[in-house]
C-alpha cells in the first residue's frame, strides 16, 4: 500500500503542474508514473479513479458532467485491465515453458552425446547445430571390440520437439544393437522395424549408416533415403557422390538395404551430411551441391574439424546467420 | 510463408492443387485439409504440385503419410506436376519406387 499512498503523491504533484503550466517536464512525469504503475501492476482503471479523485481535489470547482465522464471511462477502461493481467500472466507461463524447454534441450544433449572416436588411421571432424532448441538431427559413433568405427547420421522429418524425442527412440534403438550386428545393411533393417512400429505413422527417419574397418581400410555402408555425401579421392583429386539407394526409415516394414563398399585410400575423404546443408536457402535460392563441393575443396588442406567448421561458418554467412533446418556435417579423413 | 490448397472432390475421385511452400509452417494446414479426403474407401487422389515453390522434408511427410492412409483404404494416391528438384527429393528418400509420381513433363491435370 506504501507504493499506492506514494503513487497518489506523486500523480497530485504532476497533474498539479500540468494544469498550472502545460510543461513537458510534467507530461516527462507522466511518462514516468505510467512506467511505475505497469511495473507495480496498477489497472488502468484504477488509474482513472485516482484521476477522478485528485481531479476533484485540486480543482474542486469542476463541473460535474467532466467528473461523471471519469465513472464512464473506467467502465472502458475494465477490459484493458483484464487483458493486462491475462498478458501479464501469459508471459510468466511462457518462461516457465521456455525454460524448460532449455531443461529438456540439455537433457536432450546428454543422452544423444557421442565421442569422436580417437584412432591413428582417421581424423574425424563433426559438427551439429540445430535450428531451434531441439534438434531433429543425429550423429552418433561406435567402435566395436574389432576397433571397426561405426558412425550413423540421420534426421528426423520434422522439426522440433516432436523430432527431438523421436531421436532420442532411435538413439535407444541403435545401443541395443547386438554387438555382432553392426552391418550396415542389418543395422537399417533392424531400425526400419523399430521406427515402423513405434513411430507416428507421418514421421519418418533419413539414416546413412557406416562401417569402417582400420585394417582393410574399406568401408561399408547403406543409407534409407538420406542425403547422399561426397567421396573425396585424392589420387585423382575428384568429388563425387556417395551414393546409396534406399526407403526412409518407418515406411514398410519389410524393406531391406543394399550395403555398398568402398576401399579408402591415404587422403581420401568422406563426407556425410544431413539434408540442412544442401536445403540452405539464401537470398539467392538454394545452395547446391556444386557449391558445397566448392567450399569442401577450398578446405582440402585442413584438418577435418577444421573443414566441418569453417563450412558451417560460410553457409551461415550464406543464410544471414538464421538456420532454417538443422545442420548437421561430417569428415572422416584417412590420414597419408 | 504462403499456401493455397484446391480441392474437387468428385465421388471419391479427388484432385488437389497445391500452389506456393510447403515447409513447417504450411504443411499442417495441407494435411488437416487433405488427411480426412484420403480415408474415403476406394478413393483416387491426385495432387498437382506443378505450382509449389519449395517443399521440404515435411512435407515429404505429408505425402507419405497421405499415401499410406490411401493405400489402406484400397486406394490410389498419385502426385504430378514434380519439378526436378522435388523430383530429387523422392528419389533420394526412395519414395519414387514406392508412391507414383510424374514430372512436369510428364503432363499435370487438365
């Protein structure tokens, strides 16, 4: 009540003023008690009484059809105050819900945490960054007890949160692989039947699964209707499309995969990639393929997590730094 | 940020043209209009996206989902009017082999 008593005192003072002189220094005022009150949560109408009443203080000989106006304008002004506290309370269920949205952003975090692996043969560079909060996109590594590297990339169609916990689903799906079934091709299999069962049926998965063994150096691999990569083959310094046939996960039920193989040789490069960084728009239209076959070979020299930054620092560039879609890139490098 | 569906729905023979974006923010205004068209039994829907701008993986989700609500009902879901680069994105997610779908040149409806 202190700051209603002290309110009152103050309003007095100005309107006072105003009515004496006209000054701007007393409309300042005004400015600055109308900040007060929304901050103190004073209705409008309860403003327009205090008006009245002071009104009727200072000027008491006023005629009294102005005062009576005053009863009408409160009455007006009752709606605005409840639109007032309904915003005022909307707002403070909007932060709660944002933060926990954040809440389950981290928790999101942790559990699709993965480790590059750490091995003489390659240097691995990854980096994932999501439109909003939670992202759809997924990168996840394994190594088995051959030293083999597996290494997974997928994106769930759609976007948010939805997305978001589907990933974590397959995330689950792919720990519980038996140990001996890291073959491309069974590994997709096997997820196909999870995402079938479990998914809203107009959710699907894009997934492009490899396998690489560090003594043969060839790697084996099968996607479900991902984005192709690149292969970068040094002796000959050319790109070209890694491509790989096969359904979105979550369709049929039945469908298999074919497992394609490629023999890596020192310098050669793969490149995974998740539909993000070719849908990039810009002002210009999409960014194609070509011109992330550009950037990639502008990077050739440098080490793959050098690569996969600097490419996300150009296409961010490219798209006034406001990501679309998740983004998701990956380089696995054989070392000379 | 802009879509404008038509619908003529003839005796469960429906022809659905698609005009502008279908991206996150379009595509659940496609599928609460279309969703409930395709579980007429024995229904024959066809949509023309001759005149869609850009399209991404949602609305790829749409369309597979329109599908497999289609084909359960004993019926036929085609899409024409794809330019090449929807095109691209049928065949990379290997919906092509699956859903029946035509290019632009391949004619729209009439």
């Amino acid at each position: 009540m202190e700051f209603k008593d002290n309110l009152e005192g103050k309003y007095r003072e100005a309107l006072s003023s105003f009515l004496k002189d006209q000054t701007e220094q007393a409309l300042y005022q005004g400015q600055k008690i109308s900040r007060k009150t929304m901050e103190n949560r004073v209705s409008p109408e309860e403003i327009i009484s205090m008006h009245k009443s002071i009104l009727m203080e200072v000027c008491p000989g006023d005629p009294q059809k102005i005062l009576d106006s005053f009863d009408f304008l409160m009455e007006v002004m009752m709606g605005y105050g409840i639109a007032y506290r309904e915003h005022q309370s909307l707002r403070h269920q909007q932060q709660e819900l944002k933060s926990e949205i954040e809440l389950a952003a981290n928790v999101q975090h942790t559990l699709l945490e993965t480790k590059i692996p750490d091995v003489k043969v390659m240097d691995i560079g990854a980096i994932s960054v999501p439109a909003r909060q939670m992202s759809g996109d997924y990168y996840h590594f394994v190594q088995d007890e051959n030293q083999n590297i597996g290494v997974a990339i997928a994106d769930v169609i759609g976007k948010g949160i939805p997305a978001a916990l589907c990933m974590s689903m397959i995330k689950y799906a792919m720990d519980s692989l038996p140990e001996n079934r890291h073959a491309p091709s069974s590994v997709l299999e096997s997820l196909n039947r999870v995402v079938e069962q479990n998914v809203d049926p107009s959710m699907f998965i894009t997934m492009f699964y490899g396998l690489y063994n560090p003594d043969s150096h060839v790697f084996s691999y099968a996607a479900a209707g991902h984005e192709p990569g690149f292969y970068y083959e040094a002796s000959t310094d050319t790109m070209s499309d890694l491509d790989a046939k096969g359904l979105l996960l979550g369709v049929e039920k039945k469908t298999r995969y074919r497992q394609y193989e490629k023999q890596v040789e020192p310098g050669d490069m793969i490149i995974l990639l998740s539909d993000g960084v070719t849908e990039c728009r810009t002002s210009e239209g999409f960014i194609e393929r070509e011109t992330l076959m550009q950037f990639i070979r502008n990077n050739l020299h440098l080490g793959a997590q050098e690569i996969v930054n600097n490419i996300f620092k150009q296409l961010e560039k490219m798209q006034h730094f406001e990501l679309r879609d998740d983004f998701t890139l990956i380089i696995l490098k054989r070392d000379v | 940020m802009n879509i404008t569906i038509d619908v003529k729905d003839i005796n469960s023979t429906v022809e659905v043209q698609v005009k502008g974006e279908i991206d996150a923010y379009t595509a659940p205004k496609l599928r609460e209009s279309l969703f409930p068209l395709s579980e007429q039994a024995n229904v024959s829907m066809v949509v023309d996206l001759t005149e869609v701008s850009y399209m991404d993986s949602t609305g790829l989700g749409v369309f597979v989902g329109l599908f497999k609500s289609v084909r359960a009902h004993n019926g036929e879901f085609k899409l024409i009017g794809l330019s090449e680069r929807l095109r691209r994105l049928f065949d990379i997610t290997g919906l092509a082999d699956i859903i029946d779908i035509k290019s632009h040149a391949e004619g729209g409806l009439e």
